[in-house]
C-alpha cells in the first residue's frame, strides 16, 4: 500500500504505475543488475496505490529493496535522478561533487537546509580534517583515532549508531583449496572479529558480525544461527583434515607449497585497509603466507583472486 501525497521531484505522483516501472526496469535482462531481482515472479497492479509482488519463494530481503523508486517520465536516469527525497538533484560532477535543492514538496514537510553541497573524497583523513578545519559541515566515516577528540569539541557533534552496513569476506570457491567447506571454517575460526572491532575499528564502533545481515534488519534471524568462536586450535584442526600440514617452521603447506592467499580490499573506507591488517595477522599467527592489497573501489576480484573485504 503506498501514500497517496508523494510527488517525484519532476511533479509526477507516485503512484502503483511509478513503482512497477521502477521494478520492470531494473527486471530488464538488459539491466546488469537484475539478476539481484530474479527472485521476483510477477507484479501485480491491484490499485492506482496498491500492488503486489508474488516471489519464486519466501525471501524476506525483499522489504529491504536496493533499487530506487524513480519518475517514470524522466528520459535518462543518469543525468535525470527524478526521486521522492527530500533534496532535488541539481549536478553531478563523477567522483567530486553533487549538488542538492531542497524539495519544496516534500512530502514530509519543510526541508531543514535550503541546499546541499556534497564533496567526495576517499581518503578518510583528508575527510577528517576538512570537518576540523571547517571546510566541511558533515563529514562520514572519520578517522577512528579521531573520533574521542572530535567527540570531546565543543564545535563538533558527533552521531554513531548501528547501520545496515556490515563487512564481510569474500572467497573464492572455484580454486582449490577455496572449494573445500572446511577451510572455509577454519578461515572463520581463525578470524578474531572481536579484536576486528577493538583494534581496526579502535572500539569506536561496531560489533562482531554473526552473519552478513546485521540486527537492525527484523528479519535477520542471527539469534537462530550457530556462532564460530575465535579457535586457531580448531582452524588447524580442520586445516589438517582438509590436507593441510603444519611445518617445522609453523607455516601451513598445501601440496608441499607454502598456504597462500590474497586479501584485497578498497581504501574509500577507513576501516576496510585497518581490517585487512588485522585479519592478516591473525591468519599469519597460524601459518598462512597473507598477501594485502588495496586496490580502488568497484574493481572486480578475478579467478586469481582467493579472498576479498567487502562492505554490505
């Protein structure tokens, strides 16, 4: 059931018609990410603002859209992001900087900034000096050795709660000795997500994951999930039954080769680069040779690739 008093910031209503075309464009085999929606069966019109969405099978992700509602009258999305928010887009310049109008009809009443000036920056201490020095009024994702002094200022306010983002590792299963569940396992329990936390994340933020949905989403189910405890004892275990061996020298070899792997991630976040490093240490502490590269956001990981920090 949608709000019958919700206008795109062209003036079109949004309507039952708006959200199916918003849906059918992203279901188009021609959009590269509609595979993300091949979940979805059919979908229903049952009122100018009701419609309904009949699934291949329960999936609950699905109050939790990625895609945005846009104006079905707009001629190019990428120059024309027509939405519902607050603010209206004005320009764009790719990786430096957009600008913002208030929306006059904002469905929830009058906006609190008549504009809004947004610079990109991936360098989070460049970002935290700009809110220090004043060239920036918001700043996200600070430096967390900075976070108990911008705290402790009485010109900076700062806001820290618990998102729907969440970091995860991907492996890649199709190279051996990645297609094995046990190592998978063991990668788990040689991982220290509490020390994640408290070191990388310098006990600013954050908690340990127990799957890659968070607890803000109601639908999570992590109370229903069994927990891997921090166990380097148990990730050689299962790194042995798998044929891996412990050397003379406490490295782990894998068909007599010494047990390698590459972590990639992006330096955009300030905790992803911290991150890698403190998983690297701890998979070393048991043998493993660990590779750390940083690389720039977006980039895909390819078939060499065995493990890759990403964001949620």
């Amino acid at each position: 059931m949608l709000r019958d008093d919700v206008y795109f910031h062209d003036g079109t209503k949004m309507d039952a018609d708006a959200v199916i075309f918003s849906l059918s464009r992203v279901l188009d085999p021609s959009n590269d990410r509609s595979y993300e929606y091949d979940f979805i069966k059919e979908i229903r019109k049952v009122d100018d603002y009701t419609i309904e969405i009949e699934t291949t099978e329960p999936y609950a992700p699905l109050i939790d859209p990625i895609m945005s509602i846009i104006s079905p009258n707009i001629a190019d999305v990428d120059t024309q992001p027509e939405g519902t928010g607050p603010y209206a887009f004005v320009s764009f310049e790719p990786g430096a900087s957009m600008d913002l109008v208030a929306n006059e009809n904002y469905w929830k009443g009058d906006v609190l900034n008549e504009n809004l000036y947004m610079i990109y920056n991936s360098d989070a201490a460049t970002r935290t000096l700009m809110l220090k020095s004043g060239d920036a009024d918001i700043a996200k994702d600070i430096l967390p050795s900075e976070y108990a002094g911008l705290e402790s200022s009485p010109d900076t306010d700062v806001f820290s709660k618990e998102t729907l983002r969440t970091y995860f590792i991907y492996i890649n299963g199709h190279k051996a000795p990645f297609d094995d569940a046990r190592v998978h396992q063991a990668l788990y329990y040689a991982t220290d997500r509490q020390e994640i936390v408290d070191t990388a994340l310098e006990g600013v933020a954050g908690s340990p994951a127990a799957t890659m949905f968070t607890n803000t989403m109601p639908w999570n189910a992590n109370d229903m999930v069994e927990q891997y405890d921090y166990s380097p004892e148990k990730a050689l275990e299962l790194f042995a039954e798998a044929g891996m061996t412990q050397g003379e020298d406490g490295k782990l070899y894998y068909n007599g080769e010494p047990f390698s792997v590459e972590i990639q991630t992006y330096p955009n976040r300030a905790a992803l680069p911290a991150t890698l490093k403190v998983i690297a240490a701890q998979w070393e502490e048991i043998g493993i040779d660990v590779a750390q590269l940083l690389q720039p956001a977006g980039r895909r990981v390819d078939s060499r690739g065995t493990c890759h920090i990403r964001r949620g």
